[in-house]
C-alpha cells in the first residue's frame, strides 16, 4: 500500500504553460515598458504556471511556522537555552512574536505546529499538536530520529497543509522554531550540496568565534558518525535532520501537490526545501526564495536549489519573517498582473515598432 507521502509526491504536476503563456502575453501588453517591473513580471508569470490560472488571484495567506528541538544543543551548539524554544511557541500564539507582526502587516494567517518540542505545552486552541518526540537525537553521537520518525514527521506537515487548504490557502509561507536548528540545516546542506562546513556552518543565533569553531566541528562529527546518503533525502533527513525540518518538506510537498506556490523563508526552511526537492525534483518550480539570509551557507544553499532570492535584507530571524515578506510581493506580482490596464484599454500608445 502507497504512504501518504507517496501519493502526495505522485500528484505534484508540471506548471501550467498555457497559463504562463497568457500571463506573459499580458504583461507585455500592459501600460508600462515590456520587462520594466522585472522580477514582479517573471513572478506573476511563474504564480499563474503554479495555479493554472492565467490572473492568479492571492486571497488566503497562510504561513506555517514548526517548532521542535534538537538534542545536539548538548555539544554547546547554541547562544541560547533550549528552554527559549517552548517560550517562544507561547510568544508566537500570545502574536507577540516578529512573524505575528509581519503576518499581520500582510495579512496572513499564522499556523503554529509543535513537531517536537523538548517541553510538554499545553493545550491550545492556536497549537496544532504533530509531536514526533521531545526533540531529536544529538547528531554528533548518532542519528536524529529513525525512519520511522522522519516518515511521520514528512506526513504530519503534509496533514498540517492540507487541514489549511480546506480552510482556504492559496499562498504558503514557511518558518520556524527550534534552538540549535540552524546545526542540522548545515549538515543537511553540507550533505547534499558536498561543501565543506567551513562554507556552510553560520552564527546562528550569534555564536562567538570559538562557538563557530565548535560548531563546524559538530557538523563534521555528525556527518562522519552518521554518514548520510546524498541520493536518499529520508535517510538525510532521519540521520541529521530535524523534526521541524521534515514537517515543513512535507509542507512544501503537499502545498505543491494542491498547485500552490511556497514561499520559503532562510536556513531552516531552505533545507527543507532541499529535502522535498531531494523527494520531489519536480517541486522546484513551486518554490519562492523570499530572501537571502545573512546566515553564511545560505547563498550555497540557494545555488543548490536553483533559486534567486527576491530580497536581500540580512535577515536571519527565521519564524517565517522573510516568507512574509515575499507573500507580499507575489501578491503585488498579481496585482499588477491583473489590475493595471492595458495600452488599449487605457488609450495609451504603444512603443512605435
């Protein structure tokens, strides 16, 4: 019998080329230079591939934001406690977080998911409960979870997304929360691309040189005691990954599977996407990269995933803040896709042949 996750894969289409096709030959007949919006144009273009709408229309702003803990914070990987990741699932739902404030300036609703919080949280009516288990293992002394686990953890984000487009979600937005999760990003990235840590491992949180030191040195550990297999991303994401990690992959996977664009948000949420991409190649031309994150391996990253991030603003917070942003800008894309009037229905003349 098929997983979830094999039949969520098995529905993830092509974009729609009559669609683009229209989209295109619209914004080269409305009242401005062909190309002068630039990446507003190709994005618009793209957005109506995604839907199969050539007008695609962005009502229902959803971002995702998993949470789970990471058992190598042991190896002092972190400038923060492990205690600030349920504190700040509580800030999230109490909306006294960045991504609250973005959400709401965009007008998105918030999704907050534990996928493995090292914390027993209450009940909440805002919390969605995925617990796979109070955090992963610590990858420095062997595997983050078992296949069984990162199974459950890709299926979880896959029930998360499709309970929301029930709800209503034409536009995705992924982020997260997880102290010492920025440490299994970087070995996924270092297991799939074949960088160095050197060139991946980053600051975090704010790590000082001689945590920087330490923490390349945990990723180099882990990827030796597990060893990884680049050509299976469950086996990637089971031996080094992390619980969040996997739900957003799932995430991305089902939100692609229902023809809706992703926006992924930095670090975290770009070895997701390496993962879903690593399940799915024909995920990647769902995908936004909302911006490039200040975090060192992130541009790597993006070249691995064949991505051109829209905006470049040294953000490095995570909680989706990024992907809210860019949900902004696909928005705007199809707003002047659809909204601004053409030379012939303005009466405006046409460059001259």
């Amino acid at each position: 019998m098929e997983s979830r996750l094999q039949q969520i894969i098995a529905r993830v289409q092509p974009l729609d080329e009559r669609a683009q096709t229209l989209a295109r030959a619209r914004q080269d007949t409305l009242t401005k230079p062909q190309g002068s919006l630039g990446r507003l144009e190709a994005l618009s273009v793209q957005l109506a591939g995604i839907t199969g709408d050539p007008l695609p229309r962005i009502q229902h702003k959803v971002i995702v934001t998993m949470a789970g803990d990471h058992g190598v914070v042991a190896e002092g990987v972190s400038a923060y406690p492990q205690e600030v990741t349920p504190q700040m699932v509580h800030n999230f739902l109490r909306g006294g977080a960045a991504i609250n404030v973005l959400a709401r300036h965009v007008g998105a609703r918030v999704v907050v998911v534990d996928m493995g919080v090292a914390a027993h949280l209450e009940p909440h009516r805002n919390l969605m409960d995925k617990k796979v288990a109070l955090g992963t293992g610590n990858i420095a002394r062997g595997p983050a979870m078992t296949p069984e686990q990162a199974l459950q953890a890709l299926e979880a984000g896959i029930a998360v997304v499709e309970a929301e487009v029930a709800r209503g979600l034409d536009i995705l937005g992924t982020g997260d929360m997880g102290i010492g999760n920025t440490t299994p990003s970087a070995a996924i990235a270092v297991a799939l691309t074949g960088h160095p840590a050197v060139e991946i491992v980053g600051r975090g949180t704010g790590v000082d040189d001689a945590g920087l030191a330490r923490k390349i040195a945990v990723v180099e550990q882990a990827l030796t005691v597990n060893r990884p297999d680049p050509a299976d991303a469950l086996d990637v994401l089971a031996k080094v990954g992390g619980f969040e990690i996997g739900g957003l992959a799932g995430a991305m996977l089902a939100a692609t599977a229902h023809r809706r664009p992703v926006v992924i948000d930095g670090f975290i949420s770009g070895a997701a996407a390496m993962i879903a991409i690593g399940l799915a190649p024909q995920v990647r031309p769902y995908l936004i990269a909302a911006h490039r994150s200040q975090e060192r391996g992130h541009r790597l990253m993006l070249e691995w995933l064949g991505l051109e991030p829209l905006l470049d603003l040294d953000l490095r917070l995570g909680e989706g803040t990024g992907a809210a942003l860019g949900i902004f800008l696909a928005e705007a894309a199809c707003k002047i896709l659809a909204e601004m009037a053409t030379f012939g229905e303005a009466g405006v003349s046409e460059k001259e042949k």
